[in-house]
C-alpha cells in the first residue's frame, strides 16, 4: 500500500526573482526554493519569467490547492501567467495575499492556519 499525501496543501511565497514553495499535509512539510535565474540582465527578461514560472507551476504539481503570498506583483503575474499558460495549475490557486518576507517555517505557520480554515469552510459546504 503506498502511502501518498492526502490533503496536499502548498504555499508560495513569490517576488520577482525567487519563489519559495512550501508543500505540507498534516504530518509532512517540505520546502524547496526556485530562483529565477536570468542569463541577460537586459535582454530575454520575459522569457526568463515565463521560465521561471513554469518551474514554480511544475513544483506544484499533484497539489490540490495553492496560496499565494508575497511582497509585490509577482504572485498576481503568475496566477495571470497560469491562467493562460497552466490551466491545471490555475485552478488550484486557492487564494492570493500580500506578505513580507517570511523564513520558510513562519510561511508554513502561516499556510497551515490559512488552510485549517479552509478545510473547514471546504467540509462544511459539503455536507448537505
């Protein structure tokens, strides 16, 4: 019997050069971090973006549901960039919120109270 993360819960905190990807159920938590890495300072800027995007939706892959956070306009520029480009990725994004710069762990603590609340709201509109 394989064990697989049930609830799978994931936050990303984005600007526009790093992405910190925060993935937990109730009794596992990992992070990894995906920086944008751009080649030319001056040139090929959106290609880069486009490419640092799609690593971050493929970090996100087998997740069922994702909060955005972080400092600027980066987050809402991926969910735009998902919409177009990664419909599966889209329609997981759960919602998005402005945020400092929290360490991975107070971005964990932070998501987990997001989503016990979530999962309740979720388990409350499904029983009829």
């Amino acid at each position: 019997r394989k064990h697989r993360m049930s609830t799978f819960h994931a936050v990303v905190w984005m600007d526009h050069s790093e992405a910190h990807v925060v993935m937990f159920d109730r009794e596992h938590v990992e992070a990894q971090r995906i920086l944008l890495r751009s080649h030319h300072k001056h040139q090929g800027k959106a290609s880069d973006t486009a490419a640092f995007y799609a690593e971050v939706a493929k970090a996100l892959t087998g997740t069922h549901e994702v909060l955005l956070t972080g400092p600027g306009l980066a987050r809402n520029e991926f969910r735009d960039w998902c919409a177009a480009h990664q419909k599966s990725t889209d329609a997981i994004i759960v919602d998005s919120i402005a945020s400092d710069h929290p360490s991975d762990a107070q971005l964990a603590a932070m998501a987990k109270q997001y989503f016990k609340k979530f999962d309740a709201m979720v388990a409350d509109s499904s029983q009829t």
